[in-house]
C-alpha cells in the first residue's frame, strides 16, 4: 500500500494550518513528522486519516482517491499522546476491543491479541487492569490495540510525551522493532530531533504547516536543504552568524576576519548565514584551521557528562555541547572554537549554498 499526499492544504478560517503538502509513504516505511508544537503535524495526521478533509488536493490509497472519505471507510489506527485504555477491562479486553466491535471470531481475536501482546511484551500482564499498570505498559497496551487491527496505516501521535525518562528511552528502544515487524505505513509525531534520529526510517521537518523537507532521516539531518529544516532538526537550536565571503577570506558578524576554508571556499563572494550545531561548537582549540569567536558567558548548565554553555557573541546567543563537567561562571571571557568544515552555508532565500561532508556533519 502506498499513501500519497498530493498538494494537500488545509484552511480554517483565514488560517492554513497544512500549505501544500506533496508527500509518498510506502508499506512497511516508518515516517516521523518533526516539528514544533503548532508546526502542523496533528493537523497532518488528521488528513491522512479522514477525520478532516483537505480544503485543497487529493489523497491517495494505492492510487484510489479516498480524499472525501470517513475515517470509518478507511484501515487505519491512532495513538495519542494522551494514552487511552478502557479502566474496566482487563489489558487482554483493552487490546481486543476493536476486533470485538469487528465481530471477528474469538479464535481469531485472541490469535492476534496474543500476538501483539507478544510483540510489545505485555504477555504477563493480559489480566491486569490499566490502573495497575506502569505509565510505559499502559501506553504499550494502547499501541497494542492499534497494531491488532492489523491497520495499513497507523498515525502516533508524540504517544511518549507523558512518560517518563526512562519509560521513553525504553519504548523508544523497542519502537522501532515493533515497527520493522509490521507490513503498515507508520506515521510518528515528535518535537524533538534526537527521537527522529533514534528511530530512523523517513521524516518530514513541518513549519508553519509546511513541509520543508523529507527524506532518509540521516539525509534530513545531515544535508538540511534550508535554513528552516535546519532549525527544525536542530537541539540546542541552531547556532546562527552572518558571514560576508569575499575571495580567499570572510567577515563574521562577531567580528573579526578568517580564511575561507571548508564550505565557505566552496561560494561564490557573498551574503550568507552560517549555521552550526551545539556539538560542533568548542571551548578547546585542535590545533587546526578552526574559527575562534571571543564571547562571554551567559550561562553553564550541566547534566552529568556533557555540560551546555551560553555564550554571548557580539549581538549573538551561541550554545556549545562540550564533553565533561565545566563549571564557568557567568560574564566570564572565553573563545570558542568552530571547525570550519563543520557547519552549513545559507543563501540570502535560506536555501542551502553549501555544507559539509556528511560524515564531518553528523
């Protein structure tokens, strides 16, 4: 089965909330809808499963338009961020109900139940009731009953936002097993990069109901084909600066002159904005034929083995991703370091002049 999204738009009112959509979602394919909350990915959910119809395009089922129909008419299941299980059943009745409003027959119901108990490793709790489940095993059992309808589409939507660390990172472990195991379309919604890069498959970076890119996750990630894709798939956000290329050297809007090695030799003379990730940004010089920008913290923030540091750069917020424990006090001077060959180019239009290697970028 192939889904496709053919110029799809949605308007409310003077609002659109989905901008011309062209997407293709092949069977067995895993496709994460990146982007920020309001960016547009329930919005796009809702289309492809027949709960809203688009007020512009089509979409299509293995090539049959099924734009105006219900979502009754079409196979397809749903999983929401807030996890919904039936508190009087059981977790074997919770995952058989949509087979019991099918009328399938017991022996068939309780093959598939069983299976995709199985699968999400709910099997030595079919017994218990919701309430005396953990947060991880009720929302497994609400993803269980969406994969037992043996739909060909199935949307998740952020279905791990309300967990916990640890449930999250455990079901983020698993997901992609069970996704592998299944012959659907799945669809998955998230806010944050690092879930996309942990599940793999496709995604689609949404801004402002736009798709600005889909693709292989790693390609997304690594070769953004704009300014905004970048920003989508960036956390800590993007580090931003203004760059002038003139020759064999550049001007950075921190101040301060550099060669132009890496992507900024690859341009012709010009505007352009130079984007950096967090990790890509140093408080420790290699040696080599890096950018040093002069700034001042603003803030050190540590998690355990990685400490994040604010920095203020001229006009510019930076943040760097550095290994370790740095306890730096704010208003302290300091010079961070960037490696010229990893970063991105922009055009004045946002689009992308030129970056590195997809190894250097990852």
């Amino acid at each position: 089965m192939t889904l496709v999204l053919d110029g799809v738009s949605k308007t409310v009112g003077a609002a659109k909330h989905i901008d011309n959509v062209h997407m293709t979602l092949e069977r067995g394919s895993l496709n994460v809808l990146l982007g920020a909350t309001l960016a547009g990915k329930t919005s796009l959910m809702r289309l492809m499963a027949g709960l809203d119809a688009p007020t512009e395009g089509r979409i299509l089922f293995d090539g049959k338009d099924v734009t105006g129909w219900p979502v009754q008419r079409r196979s397809v299941a749903m999983v929401y961020q807030q996890f919904i299980n039936y508190p009087s059943l059981s977790v074997y009745e919770n995952i058989a109900s949509p087979l019991r409003v099918s009328g399938l027959p017991q022996k068939e119901t309780d093959a598939r139940v069983r299976d995709a108990a199985r699968l999400l490793k709910l099997e030595p709790y079919l017994d218990r009731k919701p309430l005396n489940l953990s947060g991880g095993q009720q929302q497994r059992t609400a993803i269980a009953r969406a994969l037992v309808k043996r739909a060909d589409l199935v949307l998740l939507d952020e279905p791990l936002a309300n967990l916990d660390y640890k449930l999250r990172e455990e079901l983020r472990e698993e997901l992609p097993r069970v996704f592998s195991a299944s012959g659907a379309i799945f669809v998955y919604a998230t806010t944050e990069p690092s879930e996309a890069l942990l599940l793999g498959g496709n995604t689609a970076t949404l801004s402002e109901g736009r798709v600005t890119q889909f693709g292989p996750t790693p390609q997304v990630y690594r070769r953004p084909q704009d300014l905004t894709t970048a920003r989508v798939f960036s956390d800590p956000p993007l580090n931003t600066l203004k760059v002038i290329k003139t020759g064999g050297s550049a001007i950075l809007s921190t101040g301060g002159e550099v060669r132009a090695t890496g992507p900024l030799a690859a341009v012709p003379d010009g505007d352009y904005t130079l984007g950096f990730r967090a990790h890509h940004l140093t408080l420790d010089p290699k040696g080599g034929d890096e950018i040093a920008i002069p700034a001042v913290v603003s803030v050190a923030e540590i998690t355990g083995s990685e400490s994040y540091i604010h920095l203020d750069a001229s006009e510019h917020r930076l943040v760097a991703l550095v290994p370790g424990v740095r306890r730096l006090e704010p208003k302290s001077p300091v010079t961070a370091y960037l490696d010229p060959h990893r970063l991105f180019l922009f055009d004045a239009q946002g689009r992308l002049a030129a970056a590195a290697s997809a190894q250097k970028a990852a």
